[in-house]
C-alpha cells in the first residue's frame, strides 16, 4: 500500500496500527501549486524526499530556505546558536493578533524578562497546585458524557470545551460556562479565516500591512477587549490577604523578574494570559482528539490503556503506559507541526552557507516520521517510548520544541493530557461511528479535516 494514501492499516497481533496520512506531495510541484496547498494544508506540501534526507535546499520569495532533519543541525539552530535565528515575518503575521508580545512569539530581552518572570509558575510543584481544578472539569466532561452513550458524540468539540473549562479554572479559578462559547468561537474564527497566510504575507515586509493585516486588527481589537474583561471579572475576585497563589493568574501577578525585580505591565499580562490560554487549551484538545481517535481505531491499546487505569492510582508517575499513548499521538500528530526561524546573520548549518534572512524550517511532522529516525515511522506503537527502549534522540522528537524557547506550559500540558485521556478511557470504551479517513491538515496546529463521529460505551 502507497504511503501516500489516506487509507489506513488496522492493527492486528502481527502488524501495529498505520493510521491515515494525507498525501505527500509530487516532487515537481509548482510554485503556484504549492501556494495554493499551504492555504489548505501545509503538510501536504512536503514531497517523499523530506522524510528521507538531512536537509532539503530549496527558494522563498529571492531567499534560500532549509528544511533541517538532522538532529546536530536542528541542535545548532535552536540551542547552539538560537540568538543568530528569529521568528519569520510570516509566523509574527499570523500569531500577533492573538497572542500580541507573549512569551510564545517574544524576542531579545523582552523575551528573556517573560520567560524568567513566568518560570516559577510553571514549576512542577506549581502544577501540581493547579491538577485538582484539571479533575474537576474532567470529572464534570465525564458526567456529561454518560448522558450521550450509545449515540453519536463528537469528541473533538468535547475536548474543545473540556480543555477550554481547565484553562479557566486553572488560569482564574472561575468555570467558562459563561465564557467558553464565546472563547470557542474566537478561537475558530481566527483559524479559520485569519490564520491562513496569504501570498503577500509572505512577500511584503512586516512593516507593510497585507489586506488580511487589517482583518487581523479588526479581530486583535475585539480579542484584546475580551481577555480584558476576563481578567476584571478575575480581579473583581480578589485574593484573600496572606494566601497562598489559587490560580495561574495569581502566579503571574505576583510573579518578579528575579534578575530586575520588574512585574507584568497590565499590557503584558493580558499578552501572558491570551497565550496561557490558547497555547493550553487548543493544543491539548487536539493531542486528546487525536489519542481517542487512534485508541479508537486500535482497540487492543485502548484495552490496555483502560488496564493501567485500573490498576493504578490516578497519578501521572504510575500512567506509564498511559503517557506513552500521549507521547506517541504527538509523534504522528505534532501539535506545532512546523518551527519557521528566519537568520539574523550569516551561519553554517550542516555544511550549507546560511546568509541573513534565510528561512530555516524544522518540521516536527517531518522529523517524526523520518525514515532514518524512526522504525515504522507511519506505525502508531506506544511502546517505542517505554523501557526497555532508548528514548529518542532529544533533537528528533520535538512535540513542544527544544532548547532555552521549548514550550514553557510543556509539564503542565502532559499532565493534563495524560490525567484526561486515564480518566475517559478508564470510564468509557471508545468506537468511532464515521468509517472516512481522518486526514490530518496543518493551519497553526495539526487539525483533523473534519470531525467524525464517535459512540461511547461504560467500561
């Protein structure tokens, strides 16, 4: 069977499950033609070569582009050298409007004064402050749920809003049953229709409006306001004098820069908190959509994962099995599919000149499914993350990044995951009803094409 086919190969005892793929792309692909494929899917624009070679030389708009599968190379780029490479004009387009100067898309010393403000609150000892409000929205999404078994249910929206519950409850210490449609819809909104570039967000300088630039700040204004009004509702909470920090939000207010003493101007905490929350909630939603939906299709896994969870106190140390499952969903399913760095200077990278403004592009959905990296790199085989296997290459395997910019919610986001996914399979069997392909597609983050259906069952 092509493994360029959508069809996928069930599991059975002598051959592990190879969910569906989209097509990879013809190696004499157009500009024109791969323009118009990014606007759909970015992932379906990369040809059989970049799953089998180091590196992958090729044009952007008069500059030289690379995309790095060699882990010393990816090593270079992104701890080496990370000051010499930046975020591209292209990414800053596309990320501002919803997460303004945040931590995710900051550089120079604005971003090193974030990234030591924020730390101390996402410490494992601080996370663990914040897992009870993650069992209580689970808890009340598995409640919800037993009122749906035996008839269609779609998970992926489930997940949307569970996700969407934790990240109020654990950022402001208030449910979003008043807030989580609307924060649903801005969020949809954006990828939708914002979040796609263009050809001239790609040409112009930043400092040039594209057309789709004035829609975004059409969107930017309406956003900002609505973080605005969360953050006043939090505040109008309070705090109780002399206790200890409730919520994410009572971390960031009382967080210091340790190096300058400086707090979060109004201004920046209301970037912070944006990118807390989308970076947490969207993010988890897919990793979880994509573990039920490959559970789903391997029964044989998801009976073992229910096993653990029986077995085991609810404790993400003991879930081995369980966080397996979640490492290896985010093998086949990066949730950033792609990590853009435009040069600020000249450089070598695997042997190649790099001149400034050079883009360097490290694909995660690429490096986790290189044929020189992996065994059965198409294959969904949890196992490859337990001993007695090496773990992998720390420069091949980068579901949150890697060096001084991985993902800072990294901890907080596998806990969450892991708790989630013990705690719906421990409770429910899981069937899919919709026997279509689910093709993944990347805009922003790795994304079903559409949503099926799923019936769920108590265990």
């Amino acid at each position: 069977m092509s493994i360029a086919e959508v069809h996928y190969m069930p599991a059975t005892p002598q051959r592990p499950l190879v969910p569906p793929q989209p097509p990879r792309a013809s190696e004499d692909m157009t500009f024109l033609e791969r323009m118009r494929t990014m606007r759909v899917s970015a992932i379906a624009t990369w040809g059989q070569r970049a799953y089998e070679e180091d590196v992958i030389e090729g044009g952007f708009f008069g500059r030289s582009s690379f995309i790095l599968n060699a882990p010393d190379a990816i090593r270079h780029v992104l701890v080496d050298n990370y000051e010499n490479y930046t975020r591209t004009p292209t990414g800053l387009r596309v990320l501002r409007p919803m997460l303004g100067q945040g931590v995710l898309i900051a550089e120079g010393r604005a971003w090193k004064h974030q990234r030591r403000t924020l730390a101390p609150a996402f410490t494992p000892r601080a996370v663990g402050t914040l897992v009870p409000h993650m069992i209580g929205a689970i808890d009340e999404t598995i409640a919800a749920l037993k009122e749906q078994t035996r008839r269609p249910v779609d998970l992926r929206e489930a997940m949307q809003y569970m996700t969407l519950e934790i990240a109020g409850r654990t950022m402001f210490s208030f449910g979003m049953d008043r807030h989580g449609a609307t924060l649903r819809d801005f969020v949809m909104e954006y990828g939708d229709r914002l979040a796609r570039p263009h050809m001239l967000d790609m040409m112009l300088p930043l400092s040039w409006p594209s057309p789709q630039d004035f829609r975004r700040a059409r969107f930017r204004k309406r956003w900002t306001a609505f973080v605005g009004q969360l953050i006043a509702e939090r505040r109008a909470a309070g705090k109780t004098e002399g206790a200890p920090p409730r919520d994410l939000f009572d971390l960031m207010v009382e967080a210091r820069d340790p190096e300058t003493g400086k707090a979060f101007s109004d201004a920046q905490l209301g970037d912070e908190v944006a990118t807390m929350i989308l970076a947490g909630h969207e993010t988890t939603a897919t990793a979880l959509f994509w573990s039920l939906y490959l559970l789903a299709l391997d029964p044989a896994t998801q009976d073992e994962v229910a096993a653990e969870v029986k077995s085991s106190p609810l404790d993400v140390e003991r879930l081995k099995f369980t966080r397996a499952v979640i490492d290896e969903t985010m093998r086949l399913y990066p949730p950033a599919f792609l990590i853009a760095r435009a040069a600020a200077g000249p450089d070598i990278v695997a042997g190649r000149q790099i001149r400034k403004k050079d883009v360097i592009l490290m694909a995660p959905w690429i490096l986790h499914r290189h044929e020189k990296l992996w065994r059965d790199p198409n294959a969904f085989i949890p196992q490859r993350f337990m001993a007695p296997h090496p773990p992998p290459d720390r420069f091949a395997y980068l579901p949150f990044g890697v060096g001084p910019r991985i993902c800072i919610g990294a901890h907080f986001a596998l806990t969450e995951a892991t708790l989630a996914l013990a705690k719906l399979i421990g409770a429910f069997r899981v069937e899919l009803i919709d026997k279509m392909p689910v093709t993944p597609v990347g805009v922003v983050t790795t994304q079903p094409d559409h949503s099926p259906m799923f019936t769920i069952s108590p265990r």
